[in-house]
C-alpha cells in the first residue's frame, strides 16, 4: 500500500535522489541532452529527480518556458513501471506527483500499488505531452566516477579494554604492548572470553549504557538520518567494493540491533592486514599447542602415543599497536570492523614418534571475531573528516542502533616438529600445511 508519508512537502527534496545531493540545479552549468533550445538551465529546470528501476536510472526534471509541441527525452512506460516499485524512487515519484499536481492532490489513502503505478503514470504522461515534464532514461548528468561514502571508520584510534587479564598494556586511547608479548593459550574448551564492549555515545564511561542519555528525535535527526540514508544507497549502487562497509552501516540504520554475521574469510582473503592476522594467528596458536603439549609430554616417551586435547586463547586485540595484528588496510575493512577483538580455539592431535624423534601436529583452529558496530563520541573519518557524533545521534534518538558484529574462521594446520620440551622460536615448521 502507498501512501502520502511516502514523502512529505516539509521533508527534503534529497530525500528523492539515490546519489546526487543537493538537487538544485543553480550551481548546474549543464545543457540538456540534444536540447531543442538554447534557454540557460536555470531558466527553464524547476525540480528535478533520479529515479532507480531494476533495468537502469531515469531523470525526470519539470520545466518551465518550454513550449507544449516540444518533446524532450523519451517517456520510457517500463523504466517508470519499475521505479514505481522500488521503495527509494517511490519517494522520488511522490514528491514528482505533489510538485506537478499542487498541494492537496493526493489521491484516496489505501490505494494499492499496482493502482498508483498506473495513475502516476497518466499523470507524468499528461504533464509531459503538456511541455512541463521532460522525462530522460538516463541521467543527463554522467554517472560519478568516483563517490565518497564519508561514514568514519569503526574504532581507529580507541579501543574498549578487555575484562578478562591479557600479555597487553593500556595506555591512553591505544593498545600497546611489547613485539615479544604473545596471547596466552590454556588446556579446555572453546569457551568465550569475557569482552566487555564500549556502547559509543551511550556509554558511561565503564561499558555499561547510560539509558539517561536517551532521547527523542527531532525534525533535524530525521533530516539527518534521510540524508544518510541516501548516502548509503548511493554508495550500494555504486561502491560494490564497499559491500560489507554498506551491509553493516544499513544494519546499523535499519537492523534494529540485529546482531550482524559477517566473513572473516572475505576479510583475510581481501585485505593485506586480514592475511597478517591469520598469520599470526596460526603462528599463534600453533606455539600455543606445542607449548601445551610439552607440559603433557615433559620426557620423550618409550613408545609412539597419541594425545588430543582441546586449546583456548584469551582475547587478542586486533587493530591497536601491535604489528602482528595490524588494523584494517582496505577502506571496506575499515568501515565495516575497524578495530575490533578475536580469540581462538582449537582441537590439538599430535602422534608422538619415539623412533623418528618427532611429534606430528593436527590442529584444528577456530578464530572467533567479534566487533561491537556503533560511533564514538570525539572521533571522526581520517579521509573526509567527517565525526562520528553525525551518526552517534542517531544512537541516541534510536533511529540507529549499535549491534554485535559477529563471525568464525576455521582451518587446518599440519606439521612435524623435534620431540620437546622446544623453545619458543616462532620459526615454521618447512613441512606445514594450512587447509580449510
């Protein structure tokens, strides 16, 4: 069902556009495409829309000075009939329909959208066979090479402490810690640390949410969010490489607090920093274990056996200072996790052979990665400048809500090493293999 709240006449008109802000064409020095007249833009554009269907964009502009014989672009009946569909061109098209009709023309509430669909299109294919629309199936403005989505990235320079103790200092805004300083590794199971995550321009001040600063939205909120709001479907359309920047800033506004999956996969797979964490994760958690089992085996036994026995990591910061776990290189990594917290888990095998004077490794490594998504009060996007506090009111009025970012990645690591007890050396085994 549509309706007039579709769009309103106190509502911005860059609520319409998917892309192009602000819409008035005063500072547009551009002609129209194969225009008929030599009048200046300004002259005769009087509103202006962009419009998405499934098979491409349409421009509509309503005209003035332009004589009703004169026909401008071409009225595409099918492009339209899909831009009536789509939820973010309905905007468009509303406010089209109330700026060509005049206040008060909008037809009965309840209508359906089939019924919409057919009566816009009459109305649009009046005004432009009238000469006071000019329809275009394609923008006359060229698509943007490049477009900025300036939503600041998650946690650059501040990090929320962990609870449980971990080889790492605070200091500041930042975690530092010495190179030599490694997670710690434990006999059990799986079992999560403790992370005590910080709840950005909600928070207290101790982790916790300060309900007190809760509150309602204003007319300047909604116009704020709608501008957002465009900002992201542009960046959808246009920045594939931002996919999961895009996913997670639109859970942000329109998930309700629903905890985000995300890939690790596609982070190490993607982004120079991911593979480096996974290095050293592996790197990790293979000492860890062979650390584990020294203490399990302290003398070389007098026959082969076998031991299993299941790991666990403590939390391990990724992002801060330490080289080993760098934070995110690529622009989508960034905007999508930033800093953010991993622990690992494993299940260790290791077949012990006297004979041969060494131990066979198969581990199975679970990195556990959680981030909590929302802004922080102080901070801003290191590209455009842009502070976190334009979308940390969206926290505090609820039109946005923080939400738990969440994902796993598991691999298999195999290798042989000298019977122990071994230094910690940090040197690869020459025979390792790391499989899915």
């Amino acid at each position: 069902m549509l309706h007039k709240d579709h769009a309103t006449e106190t509502l911005p008109v860059s609520k319409c556009t998917i892309y192009l802000e602000p819409l008035s064409w005063k500072d547009e020095r551009s002609e129209f495409m194969n225009s008929p007249f030599d009048s200046g833009i300004d002259d005769v554009i009087k509103d202006r829309w962009l419009l998405r269907g499934r098979f491409g964009f349409l421009e509509a502009v309503s005209v003035r000075g332009l004589p009703s014989s004169t026909a401008v672009g071409d009225f595409n009946r099918s492009l339209l009939d899909n831009a009536v569909r789509d939820p973010a061109s309905q905007r468009a098209l509303t406010d089209m329909y109330l700026k060509l009709q005049g206040p008060g023309s909008w037809p009965a509430q309840g209508m359906t959208e089939d019924d919409f669909a057919v009566h816009l299109r009459r109305t649009l294919q009046s005004a432009f066979r009238r000469g006071s629309l000019a329809v275009f199936t394609e923008p006359l403005r060229p698509l943007p090479r490049t477009y900025d989505f300036p939503v600041p990235p998650q946690k650059h320079t501040a990090f929320e402490p962990p609870a449980a103790p971990y080889l790492i200092a605070m200091a500041g805004s930042g975690i530092v810690g010495p190179p030599t300083t490694f997670p710690a590794f434990t006999e059990g199971p799986a079992i999560r640390p403790n992370i005590k995550h910080d709840h950005g321009f909600l928070d207290d001040g101790n982790g916790n949410i300060d309900n007190s600063k809760r509150r309602a939205a204003t007319f300047e909120d909604y116009r704020k969010y709608v501008w957002w709001d465009t900002k992201l479907e542009g960046a959808q359309v246009l920045r594939p490489d931002l996919k999961d920047a895009t996913d997670a800033y639109s859970n942000f506004l329109h998930g309700d607090g629903a905890q985000w999956n995300f890939s690790y996969d596609k982070f190490v797979r993607g982004d120079s920093s991911g593979k480096t964490v996974l290095e050293s994760a592996i790197e990790d958690v293979r000492s860890g274990a062979i650390a584990i089992h020294d203490k399990k085996v302290p003398t070389p036994p007098a026959a082969q056996r076998i031991d299993q026995f299941d790991i666990v990591s403590g939390v391990i910061a990724v992002g801060g200072k330490d080289a080993r776990y760098p934070y995110p290189d690529t622009e989508n990594w960034q905007k999508a996790i930033g800093a953010h917290f991993i622990w690992l888990s494993a299940s260790v095998k290791v077949i012990t052979d006297p004979k041969a004077k060494t131990r066979a490794f198969t581990i199975k490594m679970t990195l556990h990665a959680e981030d909590m998504y929302n802004f922080n009060p102080g901070m801003k996007d290191i590209a455009t400048g842009t502070p976190d506090s334009d979308n940390g009111r969206f926290e505090l009025c609820g039109l946005g809500k923080e939400f738990l970012s969440v994902s796993t990645l598991t691999r298999e690591i195999t290798f042989t090493v000298p019977l122990g007890p071994l230094p910690d050396t940090r040197v690869q085994p020459p025979d390792q293999k790391v499989s899915r």
